[in-house]
C-alpha cells in the first residue's frame, strides 16, 4: 500500500512522514523528491520544463511508480510518500500506473490555512525562511485544492494540530 502525504510546502508533510511510519507496521518512507534530484542530476540536463520543477519531466512521474512497486515487491508493506503534487494530470498519471499494478493509495492533503502556512515558511529553520520556492507554491495549492485536489483525497487540517496528532489521525484512518 501507499500512504500518500499531499498538500503544499510548508503544510507538514516532511515531519509527518515518519511519525506516520512509526505508527504503520512494516512500514517504510519513500521521498519521490530523490527521483527528481537524480534525473536534475543528469548532465547535460534534460530537455524541457522540468529544470525548474522536476515534476514537469515524464520520466519522474513514471520512474515514481516503478521505484515504488519495484520497493514494494522487495519489501511488501506499505510506503508512506511525502511529496507535493498539485497538478491532476501528474496525480493522474501516478496514481493511475500504481492501481495498473494493483498497488492500492490511501492519498491525504496535509492542509493550513494561508496564513499559518505563511508563518510556518517564514519561520522554516530546514529550508530557511520565506523560501521564494515554498512561497510560490501558495497559489497553486489553493487552486489544486478547490479544484481537485481535496475531493481526491482525505484532508487533514493540521492548522490546529501538532504532527504527532496529524499522523495518530492519518495511522488511525489506514488502520480502519
């Protein structure tokens, strides 16, 4: 199984997933970013518009789906997946290739309100504060999210919640 931590930067995903993993039996966490630092890797550089966000290459959605299920045929249990992606096509064609090898997706948005996004990014001691990144990404989340993306998955509103909270409500949902 996967357990896919969606929502925008800044929303608790990268903190979340481990506290979700230890709370998941025979669980592992698989950051699908290192797919994208590898093929940014390449050198020369892949064509097209994916320089700027891996996302945009074909190959990593589809490399996504093959690292999982080669993981999960190695491993079997259940991988928990922090990654943000905000545009349909691309959740799409990813959760698409997955159900086409029988691998099932729990999908959950970690969400904020915009402001405590913003002071969450402001006060980032990982990344640093008000990452131009994080930031730009506010926009596009807010519009995946009345558009798509929160009638696609489970939301969990972490505004109020500490991430150990978010993921005892996200293990507990798994677990039902």
């Amino acid at each position: 199984m996967i357990v896919w931590l969606n929502g925008t930067h800044g929303a608790g995903k990268s903190t979340t997933s481990p506290l979700v993993q230890q709370l998941l039996p025979d669980s592992r966490v698989f950051d699908a970013e290192k797919v994208g630092e590898t093929l940014m890797d390449i050198r020369p550089g892949l064509p097209g518009p994916g320089a700027d966000n891996f996302q945009h290459w074909p190959p990593w959605r589809q490399l996504v789906v093959e690292t999982a299920r080669r993981v999960l045929e190695f491993t079997g249990g259940t991988l928990v997946v922090p990654m943000t992606v905000l545009i349909e096509q691309y959740w799409r064609e990813i959760s698409t290739g997955l159900a086409q090898h029988a691998i099932p997706i729990r999908h959950f948005v970690l969400h904020a309100d915009d402001a405590t996004l913003r002071a969450r990014i402001a006060s980032d001691t990982v990344i640093g504060p008000n990452s131009p990144f994080r930031l730009q990404h506010l926009e596009p989340y807010t519009e995946a999210s009345r558009t798509w993306l929160h009638t696609e998955a489970e939301v969990i509103d972490t505004t109020q919640l500490t991430p150990i909270e978010a993921a005892l409500r996200i293990a507990e949902a798994v677990k039902s």
